[in-house]
C-alpha cells in the first residue's frame, strides 16, 4: 500500500484481510480548525521551539524574569523626575542659569539668519524643541516611564501583517515551485474558501511528501488534486475529519494542546504561561501516566492524545491502537475504523491470538509473554513449551491450534496429544518436538501446567467464537499497523478481569514486535492502554526502548505504581521518555518519580535588613523623602548568595503539593531533547 496517500488501500493482515467498515456519515457541523476564520488557522505564526512547547501563535518569553518595580515606588519616581525635568527646564528657559545653554544655536547658524526676524525665529523654536525633547526623554527614562508605558499602557499586539504570495502557505507555493499551477490554484482557493481544512491540508501535504521522494508518484497526485481537490489522497474509509473534537489541535504541527504551564517559581520563567502539546516527537519516546482514579488520566490526558492520533491517521501519518474498557467513553465508535469488542457478541472482529505470525517460535514468544510475563522473570521456557506444541499443530492442520485446543494440549491431555503426534507421524522434526514436550512435562516444575492454568481463563464460553485460528470470520491483527489504521479494542475488565490483562499483555507484546518488524516506518504507530494495570513485564520494558527507533510509542496509564512488579519500577521510568505525575498521587510513587527526575543546582538568597539611623538633620530629611517615596524606611542589606543543590520535586512535593486538575510533566524528544518537569494546568 502506498502509505502516502496518493492510491486508495485496504487494511490487511499478514494472514487475512481486514474489511473496511462502513464509512459513518459526515457531521453536519464539522469543528473548526486550529484558529478558525478561513486561512488565519494556516497562516498563524508556528516558531520553532523546545518540546512540549504549543507552538500555534505561540510568543517566547524572556529566559529569566525582569526584575519587577512596585507599582508605588514606579509612579512616584516617575512623577518625581518629570517634575525635576520641568524645574530644570523653567530655569534653563527663563535665564536663571545663564544662557550658555543657547551656543550651539549661535554657533550652528549663519549670522544673516539673525538679520531675518521670521528664520531666526523658526531656527530658535526647533532648537529649543530639540532640546526641550531631549531633556524629556532624558528624564523620562530616569522615571521609568516606558515601563510604565508596557505595564499599563500599551495595546494589544497587532496581528502579524499577511505573508507575501510567494511565501503564503495558504497558496500553496510548493506546488507552484513545482510547476503544479492548477493544482495549487485549486487547493487555494479550497484553502480560503473554508472547505480545505486541516485534517486534509495535513493529508495533502503528506502525500506532497511522499511525492518528492518517489517522483514516479507526481502524475497520480496531480490527477487527483484536479479530480478531487480539497478530498483528494484520501484515507482508505473516506472519512475526512472526526465526529467530534473536545481538544485544541494544530496538524501543521500534528500537535494536540493538553494544558498550560502553570505560573509557579519551579517552572522556568520561560515557560510559564505557555501552553503544553504533545506530538509524534514526543510520544515516540513513550510516555508513562500515574495517577489515583478521577484524577484526569482519561479524560485530561488519553481522550486528547487518542483524538490527536485519529485525526493524523485520516491524515495517512499515524497508525494508533486504544485499549480500554468496555463502557469507557473514550471517544464515539464513529472515530475509529474498527471496535474490537472482546468476548462480546456484537463484535465485527475477532483478535488474532497468534499476531498474523507464521513462525511458531515468534508466535509462542508473544503468547508466552501475555500468558506468564506477569509471573515468571524470564519467559522463554513457556515460548519453548508452547512452539513444541503449535509448531507440530500448524504443520498438520495449516494454522495455529484455538484455545480449547492449546488448553488441552498444555494440560497434558493423552487423546489430544495422541491424535497430533499421529498427524505429524511422517514428519521426524515435528516429532522430536513433541518427545521434548513429553519429557519436560515429566519434570515436577513443568511450565506447561502453569500456562494451562492461564490460557483457561481465556477458554470461557464468553470467548467461544472470539479467538478463532480457522478461515471463519475477520481477525484483526497488529500487523495492520502498517496502514493508517485507527482501532479501539474494549476489554470485559468488569466480567472477565484476568482475561482482559491477558489480552492486554498479548495486543502490548504483538504491538511491539508488529512495530520493530515493519518495512515502512514512515507511519507513526501508538499503543495507548488506558488501563496497564499489570501490563508491564521484563520483556516489554526492553521492547519499549527499542521502539524509539521505530517511529513507535506507547502510552501507558497506571493508577499506581504498585500495579508494576517492584523490581521493573525503575527500569520502567527509565524506559520512557516522558513521565507524567498525576494529582493526588502516594508518596511511595511520588518517591520513585523524584528519584527519576534527579536534582538540580539553584540559587538562594539570603538577605538581611538593617535600619539606618541617623542625628543629622539633612539626612534625616532626605530618609523621611525616600520613606514617602518608596514606602519602605531607609535599610542597609546584606545578601549572601549560595550555590544548593535541591530535588526538582521531592516525593512530599508530588504528594502533597500538586493542585488539583494539575500534573507534573516532563518530556524528551525523539532526538534527545530534554524538558525538565513542568507543572502544567490541565484545565486550561
């Protein structure tokens, strides 16, 4: 599949087709883009910026804070130099001190000019405005009075003036540049008239890309843009934006507003006030979310994020998969191309338990790690148990053996076994395969009967026809992640909760191994578990770092750290890239992320005030002056400055000190960029 959009695809599986849902109608009011008006959103300033930073309209602060004047002290002071300006002006006018001041007049004009009434008059007036401006500026700035001007004063910023044609992103000057002065016509005036709009800027735009890498591609988006315009490149369901949008979104940016940092002394001075954003950038180094339940993981931090990669995926720039449970109102079923329902009739699709793989010893080790990675440190004796077993099956029966199947043949069942072992009777290599299984079920600590005990929480009569291996049905795969496929998988958490961790360790472990073994990494690919209550395991911490290179992430949400085996805590944190406390969290947890996040050099300042007194009489006239001015008596200071080194958030800090509807968030890049923690505002 052209993954840039230019030709229609399908979804499809390594063993299987994936079918197109049905497409859901347009909605009638569609959301506005980033911005609004008709091509403001486009051309609103984007400057470059670290990561995290909202970029759209964004204006950088000044790294350290001005020192900041009290407005009393700021207003007397420049009432104060105005009126010694004045004073100073009447004398210089009137002649009490000498008119030595007028020299440079004499000596900068003719003396005929003097003999004219009427020029020497002109000359005196601009002279005496020169100078009169002179000393106004001169003690205006001694009175501060342009600070005044920009605290109190000063108007809104005007907008930016609108770009010149050949640099209007709105007039599309790439194609231009290229020759495509149809094409660009066309999609300006879509652009200005409001019926391009950002989701298919983005997807035109990618499949720009895409262009200029593979020039054999020019002629088919050409044709597309004169057929389709504003629709053309299209994603395979047709859909052209979400039903609904409940964050703010920049695809320019493919960035997705979470919040603002808030305006607290441990955010740096430039950040505060700006706003937060997560992007592909980011996410790509994995992002970890703990928080207690009602502290706004979902609805402040998932929704936004999975709606972000919905709407870059009808781009044709993401692939993202949404695990969650049943009944949890993440987003409308309309905003995905399939629902995965496990153990629910209704289900358009099954799961694919085996991943789409055709090596048994790939397929075990994924099923190995959903099945036992909770338990054992090291699963790689359960994926050697279990390849013995369906690598024999899939050699007789053409695919992977269903759970009731496995079940029996984990469990040691004489009828079962014997009935294979005589299916692979004239294969010598499937046969030594299954002598091994014989005898390491022998041993008194067989993992065999360890992973019967597991897989028969997924051989309930709720998964009767969910896991199917036969032709029957449609099966989705994380394979498919290879397209931009937008997916939700809901988990029977309140019926059936071993079960749905087990699923959720089995989609973690086969989005991890569909990710590193893609051809075609362009696409961004995300696993977002809402819940990954014990989801993480030894093996898929060091998948997880591995997926940095692979133009993948994932995003976990946990309740508690407690949720993870002690000893994978700190492996994990150190996995991610971007970690995320939520309000409310234990000190236990807060613990952990302080010691993530380390400690840093700061400066403190102690000062000591002492009064001046004074006997003599001109002193203390002058102390009593300054007291009236600045409302403050006369002090000497002594300030001692230190070089400490404090925590950046200590474990009672994250526990205690965190408002609610807040978190604390730091970030890197998938460069190697690093943001320390910010305290960022949820709610704004």
């Amino acid at each position: 599949m052209d993954t840039d959009g230019t030709t229609d695809g399908t979804y499809e599986a390594r063993r299987g087709h994936v079918a197109k849902p049905p497409v859901p109608p347009p909605p009638r009011h569609a959301p506005a883009p980033a911005g609004g008006g008709t091509a403001q959103w486009l051309r609103a300033p984007r400057p470059p910026a670290e990561p995290g930073v909202w970029r759209f309209g964004h204006r950088p602060r000044p790294a350290e804070e001005p020192e900041a004047v009290p407005a009393r002290r700021l207003f007397a002071g420049a009432v104060i130099a105005l009126l010694s300006g004045w004073l100073l002006w009447s004398l210089l006018w009137n002649g009490y001190l000498g008119y030595y001041w007028l020299w440079p007049l004499l000596v900068l004009t003719p003396d005929e000019w003097r003999s004219e009434p009427g020029t020497w008059a002109t000359a005196s007036y601009v002279y005496y405005a020169v100078v009169g401006g002179g000393l106004l500026v001169f003690f205006a700035r001694i009175g501060h009075v342009p600070e005044i001007w920009r605290r109190y004063a000063r108007k809104k910023d005007a907008p930016p003036p609108p770009p010149p044609p050949d640099a209007d992103p709105a007039d599309w000057p790439e194609l231009r540049d290229a020759g495509l002065t149809d094409a660009a016509a066309r999609l300006a005036d879509a652009t200005r008239s409001g019926t391009l709009r950002d989701v298919d800027y983005a997807r035109i735009r990618r499949a720009w890309q895409g262009v200029r890498t593979h020039p054999d591609r020019l002629a088919a988006f050409t044709d597309a843009v004169r057929a389709h315009g504003p629709a053309a490149c299209a994603h395979p369901s047709g859909v052209r934006d979400l039903p609904v949008r409940t964050a703010a979104h920049d695809l320019a940016t493919a960035q997705v507003r979470i919040g603002t940092a808030a305006d607290h002394p441990r955010n740096p001075y430039a950040r505060r006030t700006t706003g937060v954003a997560l992007e592909p950038a980011v996410l790509g180094t994995s992002l970890l979310a703990v928080g207690p339940a009602g502290s706004g993981k979902t609805v402040r931090l998932i929704r936004p994020v999975v709606e972000s990669l919905c709407l870059q995926a009808l781009a044709n720039r993401a692939a993202v998969v949404a695990v969650t449970a049943h009944g949890t109102s993440l987003a409308p079923d309309q905003a995905f191309d399939l629902v995965v329902s496990v153990g629910r009739p209704d289900s358009t699709h099954d799961l694919d338990l085996y991943g789409g793989a055709d090596d048994p010893d790939e397929a075990a080790r994924m099923l190995a790690e959903a099945l036992v990675g909770d338990l054992v440190p090291d699963s790689r004796r359960a994926a050697t148990a279990l390849a013995q077993l369906i690598g024999p099956y899939r050699a007789a029966h053409g695919h992977f053996p269903e759970v009731p199947e496995l079940r029996e043949l984990l469990g040691g069942a004489p009828r079962a076994l014997a009935k294979l072992r005589a299916a692979v009777a004239g294969d010598p290599a499937q046969l030594r395969e299954l002598d091994a299984r014989e005898r390491q079920a022998e041993r008194g600590d067989d993992i065999g009967v360890l992973l019967a005990e597991r897989i028969a929480f997924l051989d309930r009569p709720a998964f009767a026809r969910f896991f199917r291996t036969d032709t029957e049905g449609r099966r989705f795969s994380l394979r498919a992640i290879e397209h931009p496929l937008r997916v939700r998988v809901d988990l029977p958490e309140r019926g059936h909760a071993e079960a749905s961790r087990i699923v959720a360790r089995l989609l973690l472990a086969q989005f991890t191994e569909a990710a590193l073994g893609r051809a075609d990494r362009s696409l961004f690919a995300c696993l977002v578990l809402d819940d990954a209550t014990y989801t993480v395991t030894a093996d898929s911490v060091r998948a997880i770092q591995r997926l940095r290179s692979a133009h993948a992430g994932v995003v976990l949400a946990l309740r508690t750290l407690e949720d993870v085996p002690e000893a994978l805590r700190g492996p994990l944190l150190g996995a991610v890239g971007c970690r995320m406390a939520f309000a409310g969290i234990a000190p236990w947890d807060g613990g952990r992320f302080a010691e993530t996040w380390g400690t840093e050099w700061v400066q403190t300042r102690d000062v000591t005030n002492r009064q001046i007194i004074s006997d003599e009489p001109l002193t203390k006239a002058l102390h009593f002056l300054r007291r009236l001015v600045t409302g403050k008596a006369a002090t000497a200071e002594a300030v001692t400055v230190r070089e400490v080194e404090r925590q950046r958030w200590s474990a009672s800090d994250l526990a205690h000190a965190v408002p609610p509807g807040h978190a604390v968030l730091s970030l890197t890049g998938v460069r190697g960029e690093h943001v320390p923690p910010l305290l960022v505002d949820l709610r704004t």
